[in-house]
C-alpha cells in the first residue's frame, strides 16, 4: 500500500506540471549512452512517448558520432577534426547520411512505434525538416576554414513539424541538412537542436548527456549546479570548469535562448526516466540554463 501511495503523490506532482505543458513543445537531443546503450535508448523513448500522450509535444534530434565513427573505420576511413569538428568529405557524408538517417533514424522510430507511439523520420529524403548552408570557419589569420560538407541549420520546416505535432505524431529529426541545390550537409547535433528548438518558439530544449550536467568539480557528481544563466556560464567557461564537449551544449542552449527557447537542461540521460524526473518533477534532475 505504501507503494502504491508513493506512485499516487508522484502522480498528483506531475499533473501541475502536465497541465502547464499542455500543448507545448519540447525539443529533445539524443546524445551519448542515451543512444548508444539499447536498454537506455528504450527507457529514454519511452518517457519521449509517456509525454505525447499525456499532450506534451516532443520532437527529437539526434546525432550519431560513436556509429559513424565505426562505419568509417569499417569503410578504411579515418575521422578527420577541424577546430573539434568533423571534416566532412564525399565519402564521410555518404556513410554520416546512411548511418542517420538509414539506420538510427529508422531505428528510433521503429521503436517508438512499438513503444505505442506514433512517429515520422524523413524517409530516405521524401520528408525534409532542415535546410542549411555551407559552414566555414574563421581562420587564424582571417581566411575561411573549409570543412567540407559541413552546413549550419539556417532553416527549419516549423509549420510541418507543428503539424505533426498537432496530430500526435513524434517527429524524428536527423542532423543533416540540405543546400538549396538539394545535396546534403552533415551539420552539429547540439547546433541543430538549438535551430529546432528557436524557430518552433519551444517551451524547453533538453540535451541528453553522459553526465549529471554542469559540475563545479566533474570527478564530484554532488557538485552539480542546477541553475545557471547566460552571464554564470561565461564566467564557468573562462574559468575552464565548463571546457570540451560540454562547451558546444551549453553554446547550443544559450543560441536556442537568444532564440526565443523559454528554458533549455542539460541532463544525463543514462539516469532511468530522467526526462520525466526533469520535466514533471519540482526538483530536476539536471542543470537548467536560463538568460
């Protein structure tokens, strides 16, 4: 009985929450163990369809760096970093585009269908979420760094995932993006959820991580920082407790701030449920990242 009264307080804890979310978008990011580790990936889907069915509207991006990595060594192909991006030449995009969209994309969307939810890739190309351009770097010495086949999200199809989202369908977005001459460009996850995220007007932008979020001390998980704005992360960044992989997620979220995101979290998501534990919890479990 105790039990079953615990599981009833958290009900009653959510339902303020479900009631404020009603009808609002979040933009999820797939990221790391969240999409790596079958179980996981299982847990995290099934909180994605907990949400559209109690009337939250989530749509997902996702990467897939670890799998395009193993595809290229497989190909004989060595991955190439530019400033601590993926250089992208012909042969890296066709495997970066086959393994997205052909194998995770199809994947995570075949497994929230089992889950009971409905959801929509792009389907080989026949529907397109993103378009971009060309991205170059700035240089040492001023001149344009080339990376390729690498673009920046420049725009979003808002209205066809809004109707998606009205409809209760999950879209599931790969981190591709195509020119206007229609070829392809690999383009940054966490960069891409943040376009997603500002040209839809998102309620939250969630970014799934292997870490509890932003530690004052990393080898310390119960140093996490729960709150933090944009000023507070700029001084954590110049200080190098915010350095690496987590400077271009926190760079994501302040972009999908400036953008009109209400509120952007960065959580673990090999944690169980930690999507529900953030969203419909008073507590959170991850750091929030306001302005």
């Amino acid at each position: 009985m105790d039990s079953a009264i615990r599981k009833a307080e958290a009900l009653i804890e959510a339902l303020s929450y479900i009631r404020q979310f009603h009808h609002r978008v979040i933009v999820i990011k797939l990221g790391g163990s969240a999409m790596e580790e079958p179980a996981t990936l299982r847990d995290t889907l099934q909180d994605v369809v907990f949400m559209s069915t109690v009337g939250l509207h989530p749509v997902l991006v996702h990467g897939g760096g670890k799998p395009i990595d193993r595809a290229m060594a497989a190909a004989g192909l060595k991955p190439r970093k530019v400033q601590g991006r993926r250089y992208t030449d012909n042969e890296t995009l066709a495997i970066v585009v086959r393994v997205l969209m052909h194998e995770i994309n199809a994947d995570i969307e075949s497994q929230l269908r089992q889950l009971g939810g409905r959801a929509v890739g792009p389907h080989g190309g026949a529907v397109q979420y993103l378009f971009g351009e060309k991205l170059l770097l700035p240089g040492p010495e001023g001149a344009p760094i080339d990376l390729g086949r690498v673009g920046a999200v420049t725009r979003v199809d808002a209205n066809l995932i809004r109707d998606f989202c009205a409809a209760g369908v999950i879209p599931v977005i790969p981190s591709v993006a195509q020119d206007a001459q229609g070829e392809w460009l690999n383009v940054n996850a966490d960069t891409a959820a943040a376009a997603v995220a500002a040209q839809l007007g998102a309620e939250k932008l969630v970014l799934l991580t292997d870490t509890p979020g932003i530690l004052l001390d990393r080898d310390k998980p119960d140093s996490l920082i729960r709150s933090l704005d944009a000023s507070r992360c700029d001084e954590l960044i110049r200080s190098r407790v915010i350095d690496e992989g987590m400077i271009p997620k926190v760079e994501a979220c302040l972009d999908g701030l400036r953008g009109g995101v209400k509120k952007t979290h960065i959580i673990d998501g090999r944690l169980p449920h930690s999507l529900l534990l953030e969203i419909y919890t008073d507590r959170g479990v991850g750091t929030e990242i306001v302005l």
